[in-house]
C-alpha cells in the first residue's frame, strides 16, 4: 500500500507489530519519535522541506520502526560530530555541514530519535572506544544506501530498501579535504580542541548513566574550566607570556608529533586509550611543572585561583587532551584519505561503490585504484537471495554486513577488536527483511500488462522469477562489463582474496560476538547468519541472477548501473554513452533515470569498469518485436 504524508508517498505493505529487539552495549531502547508537523525543516540546511519523521506506519515497519532504522548505529561511528558541526571545516566559502545533499544524502526532521535532525542513515554514538575520548561520533547505517527517494508526476516517493543517491567517496574525500586544513595548524588545532570539550556534556547525555567515579571527575573538569578560562586569547603560535611560551612548547610537540603518526588507522591497538593517555602525561608533566614554577603573579587568574596541586593537574590534563584529540583527528584524517582517495581508474559517482577494491586496500594495505563500482542494490526480496552480492560471492549474512559497516567507517586492531556492535546489525538487518517491494505508483496499461506477463514467463522468469532456476549467469553469457567479477576473483598476498576475506571477517566477527554484553551465544550467531552455514565466500566470475520485484525503483539498471532506464535495457531506445546521476528525478514512461537532464556527476560508459554492453540478444528479449517489449516494459512496472 501507499502512505501519503505532506506531499511524500512511503511505499511498502501491511503494519505489524513491534520488533521484541533486544538492546546491547551504546544502544538506547527504541523510542517513538516525536511526529514534526507538515512542512518542518531538516536540521540540516538545504534538506528537502517535507515531513520525514514518518509518525505512522511505512511499510511492514512501524514509524518507531522507520525511526530507528534511518538511524541505528552499527558501529561505524568514528566521525566526530563536533568536527563535523566545526565551522574551521569548510568546502570553499561554506561549512562543510551545510547542504549535505550535495551528497545524495535525503533530509530527515527532528526527532526524540534524530535529536540533532540528522539526514537519513547518519548515525550518532558514544562509542565504547577510550581513543574517541567520550566524544559523540556520527557514521553510516545501511539506511544511507538504501532509501530512495523518486520525484515524478508531481509526486515525491520515498523507497525505503530503494537504492540512494548516496555519493560514498565525495562525502569522506570532502570530509579530508575539509579536516586537513585547520589540523595544519597548531592553533586552529587548538581552536579545534577547545570546541571537543564543549561536546562533553552532550556526550555524556547521550551515554545515560553517569560513569563511576562521576564527582571526582566532574571536580577535575571544574578545575579544567577554570584552567581554560584563562587561555580564552592564547594563540600557540603567539604566546604572550613565559607561562603561554612553556605551553606553546609542550602543544607544540605533541602537535607534531601527532601529525607525525603514520600508521595504518587500525595500529596500534584501537581500545588502548588510557595507556596512551597516561604516556602523555608521563611525557608533558615536567615542562609544565617548571612553566607552573613561574612566579604567580605571570600566571594566569583562573590557574592562580586553583591550589597548586590542582595547577598541576589541570594544566598536564589540558595538553593531554589536546593531544588525544588530535591524534583522534588525524586517525579520522587517515580514514577520510582511504576511503576518499582520488586514486581511481572508476570514479562511482551518487549510488554506486567499489566496495571490494576499497576494502581490500583498507584491510591488506594493498594499494589497487579501484576499478569496478556498482550500484547499491535493493534491500527487499532477500530471503529470496541465498547467494550475496551483485556476484554472488557469500552466504554469510553476518560477515557481509561487517564487512559493509568496515567500508563506511568501522574500525578495528590488530587484536581484531573492533567498534561493531553485531546485535545492531543484526536489528538493521531484520528490518530490511520486512521490507516488500513498493507497488508502480502510476497508471498502467492494463491490456499490455496481462501481454507482457506471457513474455515474461516465456523469456524472463527461468532467471528472474521468484525463485530463479540457476544461481548465476556466466560472464561468458551475460557479457556485460567483467571488472567487478575479476576484481573479487583476484588474489590477495599470493592467496584467493574471498579466502583472505573470509578468515579475516571471521576473526573480526568473532572477537566482536565476544566483545558484546553479554557476549553473542552459538544460537544467537546461527539466528545471526539466517541458518545459513557454513558461511561461505567465492569468487564466483559470474553475476547473480535476482528476482525483479520492484525493479522500476531501482534505476540504472545492470549491476554497474550503466544503463539509466528499463526501455534503454530492452533496446527499444539507444543505451546513451553518458548520461547524468545525481538527480532524482524520474521517467515514467521508459521506467528509470532520465537520460536528459542535470545531475551532479557524468557516467560515461566507454570506461572499462562501466561498460553498458550485455544483457542483449533473444535470450534477454531485446529482439522481440517491438510493440511485444513495450508490453513487457509494462508488465515489468507491476513486479
């Protein structure tokens, strides 16, 4: 059915009743978000102004439901919020929060559940990790990929398991661009740091319970303010005083010896917080006790109201947490550069990743440009789908969403501990499963409908029914572009790398299952995995065949996403040589992407990687007559 709130349709089916979801470590209860009314705004400047807080039911989830599924963490919330909110991070002559559609990315409006108004699939947490220092953190959940939202016909639809316009890589390639100005210098550094200490009371909010040892720390941190007070004009580069030159010295060593640090983000070990805490203070305290030595009359009044104890103790507390921050900073700065790298044979562009060539560089420091980007698929009709993957290269339910949380942002060590939280994900993922495909919301012709349902059991079902005949179609066959099934039959360090990824997920999903609290029990993993097991990965060099319910909403269309629209596949028109992505708009006659109009990014389908050649020839239709593929078209719309 269709629900239509304030000039947005959410398409899905039938209500039931809530999840019985239990909650696990940095998860909050699932509340009911607070209903915005018509019209309200997105926090976010320049989000679509429409009610997106979904106060009643979408689809089979409930509005609580849809709440928490644009917004669950996963674990891959390793991005500062107050970096984020920072306006030292600007892109051109704006902050780089603002407009964040630019990014493909579709507002959502205030919410008990979305309390900072944050766009769909952004997530905000207070990881369990001591080197994010308490902070709140913001990533991706699944939601980021894979809602869709379709203007036509003076409608506005929003899919939810519909592929985004989510443009992966320019987001955290802007990100670095924008974090790496203000960290090459030591006093916007400064400035930096001062705003993390204006997050601890909201992050201390968001964890809840006030942590033991509460009131010796608040009276710590009274005594940092008072500290603090005093340095509201100090500059590092521009000490004022022989008590601000000690201090400059002290930051400005760390400074450089923080930017210095060029190991890979997951060494050394992520949950080492306090031991690295306490090497600093080892390191900073006797410069400090010497700048404190000064007579008192050259300190500064908030530290001359401190006893000379506490002096000491807030000061050395300052500098270590200047450093702590900025060594988190340019570990993010590391990440955005991985994830972000310009290094590309294949730029993606919106709604497309190359998620395997990314995750091999990320996690075996291989250096391959990546080569092969796809379209971010659909969520609903996955019970029908034993084999994951545009090639179905895994069973593993578990393991494939790790590893999706690792390519948005999830760290982990060389303990293979890690910030996953796999009872989230597992939450998220039994959401998705309640997803059903969206009915055609527009007109249909009737008479070509019940024709093309006979050409579509005669050409079409044996590999697209609802329960397709064989697993995949041979590139041989299929002959659409290779690259993304070569890039996964590669190899890895001289072995298969659907091994090499294999072992190593493993690692990681097993020390997260015994991370959790409580820990993950055998019966609970194997609920995990949807029975299937063992898990399995392979690389196939072949392409998945799927169901097509739904398929009008999830444009362009092959798995590299080179063909805009379902007319253009049936080749009653021209497959175009570019076309634009990045819009939302939507042709309801040839049933997809619009082939004229402005988008944000060019696809040009003469670059190996994205080819638009395949799926061609009597096998596939394309040599029907053509009032029998119109037909077709037709009946395609109502899957």
């Amino acid at each position: 059915m269709e629900r239509q709130t304030s000039g947005i349709i959410v398409l899905g089916a039938a209500l039931v009743a809530g999840s019985g979801l239990q909650t696990c470590r940095n998860e909050r209860p699932p509340v009911e978000p607070t209903p915005s009314s018509a019209g309200a705004s997105s926090a976010v400047p320049g989000a679509t102004a429409t009610d997106t807080a979904l106060p009643a039911v979408a689809g089979d989830l409930s509005a609580q439901e849809v709440a928490e599924f644009y917004h669950y963490p996963e674990g891959s919330e390793v991005l500062p919020y107050f970096v984020l909110r920072s306006k030292l991070l600007r892109t051109g002559d704006q902050p780089f929060w603002e407009h964040l559609e630019r990014f493909g990315l579709l507002g959502d409006a205030d919410s008990e559940r979305n309390p900072e108004g944050l766009p769909v699939g952004m997530t905000l947490d207070v990881p369990r990790d001591m080197s994010f220092l308490g902070l709140r953190m913001t990533g991706f959940n699944c939601a980021a990929c894979h809602v869709g939202e379709i203007s036509a016909e003076g409608k506005t639809l929003r899919v939810l398991g519909a592929p985004s316009r989510f443009d992966i890589k320019s987001f955290y390639r802007e990100f670095g661009a924008a974090l790496r100005a203000p960290l090459e210098s030591v006093s916007q550094s400064w400035q930096l740091f001062r705003e993390s200490l204006k997050e601890r009371n909201a992050a201390r909010a968001l964890r809840g319970a006030a942590p033991a040892g509460a009131q010796a720390r608040a009276a710590g941190e009274a005594a940092d303010r008072s500290a603090l007070s005093s340095l509201e004009q100090f500059d590092p580069e521009h000490p004022a005083t022989p008590f601000e030159e000690e201090l400059a010295r002290a930051l400005q060593h760390q400074y450089d010896q923080a930017r210095r640090e060029s190991a890979p983000q997951r060494r050394p070990s992520l949950l080492d917080g306090a031991t690295r805490l306490g090497e600093t203070r080892r390191q900073v305290r006797p410069g400090l006790v010497r700048a404190l030595q000064r007579p008192e009359a050259e300190l500064p009044q908030g530290i001359r109201e401190l006893v000379p104890a506490a002096r000491e103790q807030a000061v050395t507390e300052l500098v270590t947490e200047f450093t702590a921050v900025i060594q988190l900073l340019v570990s993010r700065l590391r990440l955005a550069t991985q994830i972000g790298k310009v290094e590309d044979s294949v730029a993606p562009g919106p709604g497309r990743v190359d998620a395997f060539v990314t995750a091999k560089d990320i996690l075996f420091g291989t250096t391959d440009p990546p080569n092969s980007p796809v379209s971010f698929p659909h969520l609903w009709s996955i019970d029908a789908t034993h084999w994951l993957h545009w090639d179905g290269n895994t069973n593993s339910v578990m393991e494939r969403n790790l590893g999706q949380a690792i390519g948005l942002g999830a760290v982990f060590d060389a303990q293979h501990k890690s910030t996953l939280l796999p009872r989230n994900i597992h939450a998220l993922e039994s959401w998705a499963r309640r997803l059903r495909a969206p009915s055609w919301p527009f007109a249909l012709d009737a008479q070509k409908v019940a024709r093309g349902r006979a050409l579509f059991e005669d050409k079409c079902a044996s590999c697209h029914g609802p329960s397709p005949g064989s697993e995949n179609t041979a590139l041989a066959e299929i002959e659409t572009d290779p690259n993304r099934a070569e890039s996964f039959a590669s190899q890895v360090n001289g072995q298969p790398l659907a091994q090499e990824l294999h072992i190593l997920l493993e690692k990681i999903k097993n020390q997260a299952y015994a991370d959790a609290q409580p820990p993950i029990s055998a019966e609970q993993a194997k609920e995990f995995e949807a029975g299937r097991l063992p898990s399995i990965w392979r690389g196939s060099r072949a392409y998945a065949n799927r169901t097509l319910s739904g398929v009008w909403a999830t444009a362009p269309y092959l798995h590299n996403g080179s063909v805009p629209t379902l007319a253009q596949l049936l080749e009653l028109q021209p497959r175009p040589s570019t076309f634009q992505l990045g819009q939302r708009g939507y042709d309801t006659q040839l049933v997809g992407v619009p082939t004229q109009g402005s988008g944000s990014f060019t696809f040009d389908t003469r670059t190996p990687g994205n080819h638009n050649t395949g799926h061609s020839g009597s096998r596939y239709g394309s040599t029907l007559p053509e009032p029998d593929r119109w037909a077709l078209l037709e009946y395609l719309k109502t899957l």
